[in-house]
C-alpha cells in the first residue's frame, strides 16, 4: 500500500485560497489530490480546477481521489516552470488563485523505488518526473569535487560539506554509488555519529534540489503565476526548507513595493502544535499568501527577478 500524503496547512491554506476571484485555481503541486479535495469542496460547482505535477502516479492518485470531482478538473503532467505554455494550451478561466506545495510528497518519500530517502535503500533517482534524463546517481558520481561542495554547501548548509565532497570523489572514482543506502552508509562511515541524521537529511535534500533545479523553477514559477493571475487572485506558496521561503518573501517583498500585491500573512502561518505532532513531516512547513492588487509590465518584472538575484546572492554570501 503506498503511503498517503497528508495535506500540509490545509485549512489555513484552502481557507485564504478560495477567497481569490476568478473562476480557475491551478494547483501547480496537485501530487495527490489533497489541497485539491478540499479546494473544490469548498467552492461551487461553476469553479474549476488545473492540477499539475510532474509524477505521472501521483497524478493518478489524484485522479482516482477526486474522481467525485470529475466535471470540474483537469490533470496534467507539467512542470510549474512552464506554467504560461501549458496555460496557453488549455482552456480556462480567470485565473482565481495559484498552489504552490513545495517539495515532495510522503507518497514519494518513502516509495524505495524513488529513491528520496537515505532510510529506504533504492535506486539514487531523486526525479519528479521519472523521464528527466538526470539522476542522483549520474550527479554524484560526475560532478567534480567543487561542484559537490558547493551542492552540499548551498543546497543543504551542511557544515561537514568540504569533507564528504572529498571523501566522496574518492570513493566514487574507485567505484561507483549506486543505491540510496550505499551513498548514507558511506556519509555515516565518514562524520562524528552524533551528526550523522541531520547531515544526511540536508545532503540528500541538496542532491533532490539539484537533480530537479528546484530553486530555479520556484523562480520562473512564481513570476509566470503572478502574471498570469486575475486581479484579486491570490498565491499561496507553502514551503518546507529556508532557500524555498527565502525566494518566495523575497520575490513577494519586491512586487510589494510595487505596490502590486498585498501579502494577506505578513507573519506566515505555521503548523500547529497539533499538526505537527500528527504529521511530523509538517514541522518545517511555512504558508504565504499574497492577493494581486494590480498588473505588472514586463519590464518591471524583469527588475523584480534582478533585485530578487541580488538579494539572494547577498543573504548567500553572510551566510543567512
Ligand atoms: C508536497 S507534494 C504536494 C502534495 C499535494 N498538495 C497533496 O495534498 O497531495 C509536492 C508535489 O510537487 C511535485 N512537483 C515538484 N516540482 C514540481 C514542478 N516543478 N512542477 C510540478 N510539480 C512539481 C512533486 O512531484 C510532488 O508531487
């Protein structure tokens, strides 16, 4: 039986969400129809709804979950990188609000085949979307030694990034890492026991980030969605690690001083004490909304997408 997700901030997600005006949500993360269930529940029958993901069975779990819902929802394989194209080719509505759930699902975690945890032992994948040509396995044992530390340096803040980039080039130059568990049996045998959870959490955390140019697509994401959203429309990004929320207050600040959009959540909203001790994968979660106030040019988008690079860069290098 594969394991079933459990919604993140569901209420305080759906509850904002559904506010938004327009007639189309698009939930860019739809993985397996959770947040989705409970959005079209919530609204009336003349909403629709867009879900995206980039994992074929996940989308047809979703399919299967929200079967009561059929008339009112399309499901499509894509990533939210490329959300105008796919909106181009599909009719829709005014588009009321935007879902962004970030990183994997539970379903993908602890599926060994998918290789996403250093727990299960499995093949070193790591895709989203199982037709990208770049694997776990193809990045560790190619990647040069600079390139790993700055991997796990900036994808995973692991302090013991200088170490395990070596060591791990020289082990892979004599043989190979295949699977999950050779690669976190190795990384155990290479740093104090004592560090040994946390540090693999943050290298394999870096590895899927890279293998699937996360950072990079939330980016390209946000912008298209913003543009593409119907005035008063909202945005909700729900996300689980620093670099994920760092781009999206960021890239929301930036459009703020614009005077383009009203961040509904200054504060953003956490799970509560509740929900995490039901869904420990909750702990880290983080929720902003915005609702669209005014259209932006591309120009001045342009100009938000340099500040926002800047300011990245700068938190980066202090090392925030
Ligand atoms: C945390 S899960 C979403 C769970 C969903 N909200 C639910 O309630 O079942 C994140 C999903 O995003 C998908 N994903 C990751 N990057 C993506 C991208 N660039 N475009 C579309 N889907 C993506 C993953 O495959 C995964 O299914």
């Amino acid at each position: 039986m594969p394991t079933i997700h459990i919604p993140v901030l569901l209420k305080e997600t759906i509850e904002v969400l559904i506010e938004g005006t327009g007639k189309t949500f698009i939930d860019c993360t739809v993985g397996t129809g959770g947040h989705a269930l409970e959005l079209l529940a919530q609204t009336p029958e003349s909403v629709d709804l867009i879900g995206l993901d980039k994992d074929e069975e996940s989308l047809k779990m979703a399919k299967e979950r929200l079967q009561a819902f059929e008339k009112r929802i399309k499901l499509l394989k894509g990533g939210y990188e490329n959300l105008k194209e796919i909106l181009a080719s599909i009719p829709h509505g005014p588009i009321a609000g935007f879902l962004f759930d970030l990183g994997m699902s539970s379903y993908q975690l602890d599926e060994p085949q998918r290789g996403f945890s250093f727990r299960n032992d499995g093949p070193l994948d790591m895709r989203f979307d199982v037709s990208q040509k770049l694997t776990a396995e193809e990045l560790i044992n190619s990647a040069t030694q600079e390139q790993l530390l700055t991997l796990f340096k900036r994808l995973g803040e692991e302090k013991w990034s200088r170490r395990l980039s070596r060591v791990i080039v020289e082990r892979r130059d004599k043989k190979h890492f295949h699977s999950t568990v050779e690669l976190s049996d190795f990384i155990r045998r290479n740093i104090p026991r004592r560090a040994a959870h946390k540090t693999l959490a943050r290298v394999f955390q870096a590895l899927r980030i890279s293998v699937n140019n996360e950072l990079e697509n939330l980016k390209s994401g946000l912008s298209q969605a913003f543009e593409l959203l119907n005035i008063d429309g909202r945005i909700a990004v729900i996300s689980y690690h620093s670099l994920e929320d760092r781009i999206a207050k960021n890239f929301f600040r930036g459009l703020k001083k614009q005077d383009l959009l009203v961040v509904i959540n200054p504060r953003c909203a956490r799970p509560s004490k509740s929900e995490r001790m039901k869904n420990r994968r909750s702990r880290s979660a983080r929720l902003r909304v915005i609702r669209k106030t005014a259209d932006v040019t591309e120009e001045v988008m342009e100009k938000v997408m340099e500040n926002l690079e800047t300011i990245l860069e700068a938190d980066e290098e202090n090392g925030d």
